[in-house]
C-alpha cells in the first residue's frame, strides 16, 4: 500500500514554516525575558554572597 499521495508535504512545510515565523518573536520575546531573570537573580546572589 502506497501512502504517499495522501499527505501533501509541501503544503505541511509551508504552513509549519508560516506558523514557526510568526511564533518566533513571541518565543523570542519570552526566552529573553526568562534570561534576564535568571542573569537578575545570579547578580542578587552575588552580591548578597558579598556581603556576608
């Protein structure tokens, strides 16, 4: 049996491609503001580590 011709794959890419172009700033956006957090916390620890 021969499937092949079911699924239109250039179709999927594309629309997969489309989705993943409009989604990226967002993701950017997030993975930016979860990096700032963690380097934030870093900076806090490392002056309460100097403190003591």
């Amino acid at each position: 049996m021969n499937l092949s011709g079911v699924w239109d794959w250039t179709f999927f890419w594309n629309s997969f491609g489309f989705i993943l172009k409009t989604v990226a700033s967002f993701l950017m956006i997030i993975v930016a503001i979860i990096a700032v957090g963690l380097l934030l916390s870093v900076v806090i620890k490392a002056v309460k580590n100097s403190r003591e």
